[in-house]
C-alpha cells in the first residue's frame, strides 16, 4: 500500500497516530475494501463452477485464486480507474474480474461473475470479513491489555489501600482487588465480543433469489449460499433480508465495543486518580518534557490520551449502531457512506488500547503513601467494630461509631479506648484490639485472583502450550523470569486451595514446579510440604523430596522451610538424625520470624545435649519481624 504524507493528512488517524494503525490499514482502507469485493467475487464464482457451472482444472483454480491473493495496489489503483467511468464501485470490481479473466481460459466463464449478485451481496460480505479481520487485531490488544491488569492484580493482590467512595475515605481494600475489578469487567465484555456473530446474505436483488432461481430453478439456493457463507468465510448466513443485510448484528457489535471502551474509559479516570492521590507513581522518560512552562511535572498523558480517544470511538461507534439498521423499504443508500467510517472507530480504539497498555507499563506502586492513608483513616474500623457489637446484641451500635466517629479525626487511642469500654467476649475484643485499617481488607486477596483463576481453569492447556513455547527461549531478564515465576506460583494455589477452580493437587504440583525450578522460594516451599505430608492419591508421601524443596528455600532465608527442614533433621525424616542441624535450622527460622519454634527449640535443649547459648537470639526475637 502506498504510504501516506503524515503532515498533509485530514485526520490524525492517518497524521499523528498512522504509525500505531499499520495492523489495521491493510483491512478498513479503500484498499482494504476492494480487496476483499474482489475475493467474495472469486469465491462466489468459484462456488458456481463448483456447483453447476463448470468443471475447473487444478491450474485454472489456481489462476483464479490469485487474482484475490495476489491483489496488489496497482490492481487497487485499476479498479479506481475503472470506477471514474462506470461511477459504481462494485461494478468496477467486476470489470477488473473480467479484465484479468481475459485471454486465459476463464474467459468462457465471463458472465458468470457477479452472477445474480446485486452489489450488496458482495459489499456485506466484505465488510463482514473486514470486521473479522479487524476484530483479530482490535482482540488481540484488548487481551494485552487484560492480561497486564490481571498481572498486576495479581501481584498486588496482598497490598491493602483505602478506599474513596463519594471521594471520602471508605472500608479498605487491596489494590490488586480494585485492578481485578476491572480486569474481569473488560473479560466480561470480551466474551460477550465474541458471541457476537458476523452475519452475510447472498440472496439478490430483494432477498428472494428471484435471479437465481429463475434461471437455475432446481440449484438449492440457499444451502448454497450458505455453504459459502458459513463454510467458506466463517460467517453465518442470514436468509431472511431485504437487499441489505439489515446490520442488526454490527450494530450489536458496535455497542458491545463501546461499552469494552466505556469501562476502559473508568479504569483510565481510576489510575489518573489513583496517580493524584499518588498512590501510583509514574516512571520518567529520558528527554520527556511533562510540561513547557512547569519542569517537575510528569503528567499521566497516556490514560489521557486513552481517554480522549475512546471517546471519539465510541461516538462513531454510537452512530454507526444507531444508524446502519435503519434503512428505507427494500433499501437506501444511507449506509454505504456510514459503513466506510467502520475503519475510523477500531483506529481511535487501537490508538487507546496502546497509550493505556504503555501507561500501565510507566506506574509503580507507592507502597508508603499507601500505608500513609492507611494509618491516617482509624475511623474506617468503625464498620467492623460496630458489626461486632451487633453480633452480640449490643444497643445502638451504629449510632455509638457514628457519635464516635463522624467528622472527627481518629486516633489508634481513641479507637481501642473505645474497644476496651465495650463489654463483649474477650476473643472478640482482642482480634479488634488487634486490627488494624491495613489489616481490614476482607476477602480481598482472594477476589483479586478469582477472575484470574477462572480465566486459568478455561485456558489451562493454552496456559502449558504457551509455557512449553517459551521454556524453549531464555528469560529476558531476572524480571522477567521472577514475574512468570510468581504467575506460576499463584496458578499453583489456585488449583491446591480450589480458588475459582477445581481443587486438583496434581495441577497445583506441576505448577509450583514450575515455579520452584524459577526459584520462587514460596513454590519451593509449597512443593515440599505437599510432599512432606502427601495428599491423598494425587501426590503421594515423598520425604525425599521435601526435604530437597525446603532445602532450597531454607537456603532463600523462608522462615518456614528452615523450621519444617530443622524438624526434619530432628526425627530424621527423609533426612539423616542430626539435632545440631535441627537446632542450626530451627535458629534461622526463629531468626527470620517463624513462631512455632520456641517449643521445638526446648525440647532439644532440655531433651539434648545442645548449649542454650545457641538459644539467646531466638529469645530476643519477636514473631512476624
């Protein structure tokens, strides 16, 4: 295709933005069109020789396929030239046909293209392979872009932040949850994309065959179109129609990608908010200027710039589902104009799906500003507090948090002040002594994977083809290789916790070994307690083995592994007896936060003949530091 002058063009689509729309200019261009009218044209003739018409040799075949496979812009620019005269551009296509049928052996076969066509029959097909070609790449970035919210819920599915709701300090939550939100809303309308058939018709000038079957009354017309329909191009035929393929399903298309562009457009507005609250932080661009006037500023252009553009998307999208099913009697030509802007929506759509993608590869998490909220919001323990006292019965506890609360600035005191006062079952009144807004995240850990999880129980044996390929190339970097690492891992403890999935011990192995070979100290560690302690039939008893996979992440300083791997030595449990390695491991896991291993510890001490002197540092060291 001839490439286009970027500082004369009319629209930014072809000026500014024309090196991010390659992918689709091969398929909604005028190029694009015609291309495809001449390959429904071949096709259709083809399906006629097939049929009735005549036998065609191998060689002919191949000479008529490649007059669509070999379309090329000058062919493009020959079928234009034609159209100066015939002024019909559908008719320009068929003249090309017979230009290049001439002289070859297909000429005996001349009147049979665009036989019994009108030019819609032609024109609906082609704009419905042009909408399945541009959906293809149009699929493949909103998937990008689910998958980097999914990674990034994931990863950040531990990590507690306060809420806004109305703009004011709400319940906490964690920001991988807030990122699952929207990563599960785009998948939602994703798969509602791709229910979404493309229909075609082929029936005639008035949608009877009254051509067709006048001229050949015993062809099964409909089976036929169908099989070229459906069978040939993967449409689905629809029989019953006017001149026109009425549009209903484009327009069902067209809202369904406005509303995939709608939510994008909340979760651009989210991060542009969460960067002011400066929850998120955004990585600088060397030689990037924020502002021409300000110099400290790094403005978060890319979710603005989404923003913008998916607003243009969606107003021609509007228009085009308002429009194209309307259509005067038998047919107007009110949408031959509107469908050539079909190309204009997918290219604001690309041009925002990319500025967000590279947006979320520029923010990083601000982990102290996250705590800083956090700590400064006691009054959100209101809620469970009062929650609490309603478990037990307790009078107006709503309006003792509201008297409280409302209004006020909290302090940790003032809150557990109040706890003290309350008369409730010790239990319960420690567990709220004990939390804190950092603490009260509910099951928002979970939720942050659960759409994640499903996705991974539909997708498995995509999932392991995929790991398969790319186990065969070297990891980029060590990035790159934790970040598929930890993804490993968590596909592991959704199938071992049945977390949106199956319950199956057996993924959940061969997953954390995947993990544990990339060295994720956490699967290292899963791995050998599955094997430690076995799980029914799907992973059988290996002491061997745990001890090999808590070694390896005793060695990454996992509190855990070195407890499981001293008590190990200490009944000499797939490991030689050894209470000086017992008590050297229980030590370091002591060290390093482990709680349970005070009792262990004693009973070496007291029951063997080590020096309490090797105790002293596990006595000063307080659980969980």
């Amino acid at each position: 295709m001839d490439a286009i002058d970027t500082l004369t063009a009319l629209s930014p689509l072809d000026g500014r933005y024309a090196s991010k729309l390659e992918a689709l200019r091969p398929v909604f261009s005028e190029f694009g069109l015609v291309k495809r009218r001449v390959e429904v044209e071949i096709a259709w003739l083809e399906t006629l020789c097939d049929a009735f018409v005549a036998s065609l040799s191998e060689d002919e075949r191949k000479v008529l396929r490649d007059i669509a496979k070999s379309f090329s812009d000058d062919d493009a620019r020959r079928v234009k030239d034609i159209e100066v005269v015939t002024n019909h551009d559908v008719k320009a296509v068929e003249y090309f046909i017979k230009e290049k049928m001439a002289d070859t052996p297909l000429a005996r076969l001349s009147e049979f293209v665009h036989f019994a066509c009108t030019s819609e029959d032609i024109n609906n097909v082609a704009y419905a392979l042009m909408l399945r070609d541009g959906l293809t790449v149009i699929r493949a970035e909103q998937q990008k872009l689910i998958d980097a919210l999914a990674a990034l819920a994931a990863d950040t599915r531990n990590m507690p932040m306060l809420a806004h709701t109305h703009g004011q300090p709400a319940s906490p939550t964690t920001l991988g949850k807030e990122m699952a939100v929207f990563a599960h809303r785009l998948n939602r309308q994703s798969e509602q994309l791709d229910t979404i058939k493309l229909l075609a018709k082929m029936n005639g000038a008035i949608g009877c065959y009254n051509a067709h079957a006048f001229a050949y009354p015993k062809v099964n017309w409909m089976e036929l179109t169908r099989s070229l329909i459906e069978d040939r191009f993967g449409l689905s035929q629809n029989a019953l129609t006017t001149q026109i393929e009425p549009h209903d399903g484009m327009a069902e298309l067209f809202d369904a990608l406005a509303r995939w562009n709608t939510v994008l457009i909340d979760l651009n507005r989210d991060i542009w908010a969460y960067i002011s609250l400066d929850y998120f932080g955004q990585k600088t661009v060397s030689g990037e200027i924020g502002s021409s006037i300000m110099p400290h500023k790094v403005n978060p252009i890319d979710f603005e710039n989404s923003e913008g553009n998916l607003g243009l998307a969606n107003a021609v999208l509007g228009h085009l589902a308002r429009k194209l099913p309307i259509s005067r009697l038998q047919r107007d030509l009110t949408d031959s104009t509107v469908l050539r802007s079909i190309g204009v929506a997918f290219g604001y759509s690309l041009v925002a799906y990319q500025s967000t993608f590279k947006g979320l590869g520029k923010i990083c998490v601000n982990r102290e500003r996250l705590a800083e909220d956090l700590e400064d919001a006691w009054e959100v323990l209101a809620e469970p507090i009062q929650t609490i006292m309603r478990k037990h019965g307790k009078p107006n506890p709503y309006e003792q948090l509201k008297e409280l609360t409302r209004g006020k600035r909290i302090t940790p005191e003032i809150m557990r002040q109040f706890i003290q006062s309350l008369d409730i079952p010790d239990a319960d009144k420690t567990c709220l002594l004990e939390l804190t807004p950092a603490k009260y995240i509910g099951l928002a850990s979970e939720l942050a994977i659960a759409d994640y999880a499903s996705g991974i129980a539909r997708n498995d044996a995509k999932f392991i083809k995929e790991d398969i390929s790319r186990s065969k190339q070297p990891a980029k970097d060590e990035k790159y290789k934790r970040k598929k690492a930890q993804m490993f891992y968590q596909i592991g403890l959704l199938y071992a916790n049945g977390q949106g999935v199956d319950k199956n011990e057996t993924k959940a192995v061969q997953w954390f070994a995947k993990a544990a070979e990339l060295e994720n100290v956490n699967a290292q560690f899963e791995l050998g307690g599955m094997y430690a302690w076995g799980c029914g039939d799907s992973v059988k008893k290996n002491a061997t083995e745990a001890a090999k996979w808590f070694g390896k992440a005793a060695k990454q300083g996992h509190a855990d592994a070195n407890f499981c791997l001293g008590f190990m030595y200490l009944t000499g449990d797939g490991v030689g007896k050894d209470d000086v390695k017992a008590s050297t491991f229980f030590i370091k896991a002591a060290k390093l936060g482990n709680i349970n291993v005070q009792r262990s510890l004693h009973f070496i001490v007291n029951g063997h003949n080590i020096s309490q002197d090797n105790t002293k540092t596990v006595k000063q060291k307080k659980p969980n530091q």
